[in-house]
C-alpha cells in the first residue's frame, strides 16, 4: 500500500539553517519505537506499544519508566523542575497518546546530462535541487480498557501528511488463553521483519523513494490492512500469523507470518534477537511472496542489527514462462552507540537488487547514512541525519543526499 503523495512545498534555505542549529545545540540520546531501543532493552515491542507490532501510542510502563528507556536529559531546567508530567492516562479505562513531527529536508542532486544521466559514485553532491518543509506525521492514538488487561479498543488516527486518515483502529482480547495469547481483528499495522518509524524519512515529498526494505515489501508504518491477527507470546518469544484482505477489488486475501525470540542476560552479548517474517499476496494476474531473515545484539552501549529479504513477483509476464518472474533482494544494517551514555549515534546502510541478480550493478541501488537522535525531554526529541543514495545513472531521483532535521513531539 503507498504512501499518498504529498504535495511539495519550497522553502528558504535559511529555514534548513537554523533548524540545523537548533538540533546541533540539543546533542542526543534514543528513539521511541526502534528497534535498537527493544534489542538494548530486551523487551519485545508490545511491552512498550499497545499494538504488539510496535509503533503508535506508548503502554503505561513505556510512560512510567520513560527516562530508563530513553535516557532523556532536561536540558531546559523549566522541564527538570516541574513536578508533574502527563502520562496519557485519563481513567483508568482511557489514555491518549500523539506524535508529531516537523522535518525540514535540504535534496541534493546532480543536473543531468544530455543523456538524461548523473553520476552514481558520489558521496557529495553540491547542487540544491529543492528544500522541503513538512509535517512528516501528526497522530493522535486512543485506548479504550473494557477489562483491563483482557479487552481493549485501540484507534489511531493520522491528520497528516494527506489529511485525516485512520491508520489501525482494532478490538484486542488477551489473557484468556494461555502463553500469552492475543486475537486483533479490524485494522492494523502488518507484522514483518523489523519495524521502524524511519522507513519514509527519506522520501518526504516522494514516496517512489522508498526504494528498500520496508517500502518494498509493502510493510511500513504507512502499510495497513482490514482482517485478524493471531499470536502468541510464551517467554521470549513472539509468534504472530495474519489474514488481511489483501489488494482492493481482489477475492485472494494478503497472508503474513513472523516470529522472534527476545534472549536476554546472554554470555558476551547482553541482549540478542533473531527471527524471520513471511508474507504472501496475489493480485489479479500476479502473486508476491516475500521472506526475510533478522537478527541483532547488544554489548554495553554498542547495538547492531540486519535484515535481508527475498521478494519474488509472478506477474503477467511470466504465465508463459517462468524464468520471467522477478526477484529483490533486498537489506538493512544498522549500528548504534550510546555516546556519554545520552547520546545515540546512528549508522546504517540499505541495499536493494532490482531483479534478484546481485552481479547486475545497473539494477542495484543503495543508500548509507549517519546521524544523531537526541531527546532534548521526556516529550522532546529530535533529529539530524544526513544520507547518500546510488542508483542507475539514467535515473536521477535515485541519486540523491538528503540533510533531514527533525523536532518530534510525543505523549
């Protein structure tokens, strides 16, 4: 499911500028709703997230224990001062809790040539090809305990970019059955692979950008979808199955299955995961099968984790013969440090192969990048990431760097 597309909105580069300074000046610390932050917890994401998927609102533990897991400072001393702070909760029947976030984007990007072609070898790029000022995410989540801890309502609701649109709104029955199991049916996120609210923050005014894992795969936090979900959680592990409806107008349905452990207090490593995710759909005159491997680790303030994934596409093409049918591959690598034990560093790479053959330079894409995440607050954080992206030469919007700045409001 795509991302609608946003409109483009040019804005002076001086805006970048103080942007820019205004983060420089905060340093950093963690994201909410990564992954590194569960692998260097050793919690699983539904320990921290209503939706056990990750992502959306925040659970009462996340809220009580915000500093643990954040490692927020109160750089402004108004913040570490004050006495009481909003949890979310407003009975104990209903919570709220939002996100917005305000990015500011500095595209670089090579002039083609006569040929209609750029370079695809450059770290640097000096030409401002435009500068995007945007709303990147404005939710606002509800929780509705009908028995606490047994039956709940869940809505989330997203009022930009593209306008009011409900992203998940589901019914969520748990601690009936035994090894922690739960039954969602409505609308939700899809369970694949490794989740991360940084899938579209390279393709601000561009969805076509989201060119590797998540945005192929079709399994971002813009990828939702109409059925029930299954899982269950015995110990460290988590094991969830899904049948949604699939693509519009269509009588196959979407499949989609994960499982991980969550291994904590391990010899070497503190904390340690591994899993894999499979997900099947078929749309008229075609079928998607996509499978993917992940795993990941911490030692002390040192976190990595990778997933690679395989997509296969039958399409019309290949009815007739089926050495026509199209394969990805595709991968994602990440690194974080915790510097002066408050400031997360980041470092990542993506990777993805347009037609399944690795040797094919001219198909492949790739894009690396470097940043800090600073929580300035308990509800304040923010960004600063620079990327570089390599393409096919004939297409130039796949060779571009990006400056992204970021502030991020939270409950």
């Amino acid at each position: 499911m795509e991302a609608p597309q946003r409109e483009r909105r040019a804005r002076p580069a001086a805006l970048s500028t103080l942007l820019a300074l205004a983060l420089l000046s905060g340093a950093a610390a963690e994201v909410a709703a990564e992954p590194y932050m569960a692998i260097r917890e050793g919690r699983k994401c539904g320990s921290c997230h209503v939706n056990v998927r990750g992502g959306g609102m925040r659970t009462l533990l996340a809220n009580t224990h915000m500093q643990e897991i954040t490692h927020y400072r109160d750089l402004f001393p108004e913040f570490a001062e004050a006495t009481e702070v909003f949890t979310g909760q407003i009975t104990s029947f209903l919570s709220l809790g939002a996100d917005l976030r305000v990015d500011n984007a500095l595209v670089f990007q090579d002039e083609p040539n006569a040929e209609g072609r750029v370079p695809n070898d450059k770290v640097f790029r000096s030409n401002v090809d435009e500068n995007i000022l945007e709303v990147r995410e404005a939710a606002i989540y509800g929780l509705v305990d009908l028995y606490p801890e047994y039956l709940s309502s869940y809505i989330d609701v997203s009022f930009a970019p593209g306008g009011t649109n409900v992203r998940e709104v589901f019914g969520l029955l748990r601690g009936l059955l035994p090894w922690g199991s739960y039954i969602k049916a409505g609308r939700f996120f899809l369970d694949y692979g490794l989740g991360y609210e940084t899938d579209d923050l390279f393709s601000l005014d561009n969805p076509s950008q989201n060119l590797f894992v998540r945005g192929r795969t079709g399994t971002d936090f813009n990828a939702y979808d109409d059925g029930i979900e299954i899982g269950l959680q015995p110990g460290p592990f988590h094991i969830a199955a899904s049948v949604t409806n699939g693509s519009p107008g269509d009588s196959d349905v979407r499949f989609t299955f994960t499982t991980y452990a969550m291994l904590r207090d391990l010899p070497v490593v503190e904390n340690a995961i591994v899993g894999a995710s499979f997900l099947r759909v078929a749309p008229d005159g075609s079928e998607r099968i996509a499978y993917g491997f992940f795993a990941g680790a911490n030692l002390g303030p040192l976190e990595y984790h990778a997933e690679i994934d395989f997509l296969h596409d039958d399409q019309d093409a290949a009815a007739a013969d089926p050495a026509k049918a199209v394969g990805t591959f595709l991968a994602y690598g990440e690194l974080n440090y915790l510097l002066c034990d408050w400031i997360n560093t980041k470092v990542f790479g993506e990777y993805a192969d347009n037609d399944g053959q690795p040797d094919n330079t001219d198909s492949a894409q790739n894009r690396f990048g470097a940043g800090i995440e600073p929580f300035l607050s308990r509800f304040l954080q923010a960004r600063l990431f620079y990327s570089v992206a390599n393409g096919p030469e004939n297409l130039p919007i796949a060779n571009q760097n990006w400056l992204v700045m970021e502030l991020h409001l939270f409950f």
